[in-house]
C-alpha cells in the first residue's frame, strides 16, 4: 500500500539525500523514484495499468520501455551498493506522461542485485506473454522477438543493470517511438 510506506526508512532516506527534488530523474533516464506518501491523481501502478488495459502482450514498446525506465533505476542503486529487493508490478509507477517511478521497497528486503535483475526479467516477460513463469508459451507473439531472447538472459545468465539498461534490442525499441502512448489508447 502506497500510503503505509515507511517514511524513515533506509531507503528512502538514501534516494533523498542523493537525489534533490530538482534532480530527481536518475543519470540520463526517465526514471525517478517516487518517494511521496501519495501518488498524483491519474497515476497508476503497473499491475494496475496490466489488469486494467490487458490482454497480452503488451506492445514491444511499451514493455522495452518500461524495462529501460526500470533498469535505470536499478542502476542508479546498484552503483551505490544498494539493492532493491523486491520490484514487482506493484512497486512501479507510471505517471500520466508515461515515465516510469520506481517506488521505495514495502520492507527492507535483503537481495542480490542479480535478484533485482532476475526480478526485472520476470517483470519483462510478464509484460511480453502475460504470465510469469519462462519460457513463454509457444505462441507467436506480436512483440519484438528479440524481447523474449532478452527475457532468457535475464532469468539464466548474470547481467548487470547497465547491460539491461544500455542492451541493443532495448535501446533500438525504445529508439523507434519518441514518447510513450499508451494512456492515449
């Protein structure tokens, strides 16, 4: 629950010393973190967003972005030895222009950054084929191919937030569109 977060906890007091409110979008993504008690009317978490505007999979876009936005964050945690934890669908944001807000963990969840991205990859491929256990389902799908192989390096093979931030397929997806458009259907 939005509301319950811990004011004073570790976390939230890192990402506000580190980030003020002027400079609140994390090294060059759209990505922030939304540290407030309250979100602004109109916006929704992920899985709200998911549940309300299925079926799937989402377009190759949407969910390219929305994993860049993320790993973005992660990043700006993971080079400060902070591990996030616990991202799930619920810990996202998205505002009413379409950037992504990661919110601070409900508890003090002690990982590993692969965990984060191991997270981040399950996250993905809920995006991409609607269900969260790998491999998706044989079916062809209407997103980007290239998606799903990423998907599988997520969940098999170590990489690091950068490499999922900065990776080709993301990069060449997000590079495609100029703004996000999904409030707009």
């Amino acid at each position: 629950d939005v509301r319950s977060r811990d004011e004073n906890s570790e976390f939230v007091r890192f990402v506000r010393t580190k980030i003020t409110e002027e400079t609140r979008r994390c090294a060059d993504t759209r990505t922030a973190f939304w540290l407030d008690p309250t979100l602004p009317e109109g916006w929704i978490t992920l899985d709200q967003y998911l549940n309300k505007h299925g079926p799937f999979p989402v377009d190759s876009y949407f969910a390219a972005s929305i994993t860049q936005q993320v790993a973005g964050a992660l990043l700006f945690l993971h080079q400060s030895k902070i591990v996030y934890g616990n991202l799930t669908a619920q810990s996202i944001v998205i505002d009413m222009d379409g950037a992504v807000h990661v919110l601070p963990p409900p508890t003090n969840w002690r990982h590993s950054m692969q965990g984060d991205i191991w997270l981040l990859g399950k996250l993905l491929l809920r995006l991409v084929s609607g269900q969260s256990e790998y491999p998706p389902p044989p079916a062809e799908f209407p997103v980007d191919q290239s998606l799903i192989k990423l998907v599988g390096q997520m969940l098999h093979t170590p990489m690091t937030a950068g490499q999922v931030r900065h990776h080709s397929t993301v990069t060449r997806i997000v590079s495609q569109k100029p703004s996000m458009f999904f409030f707009n259907q």
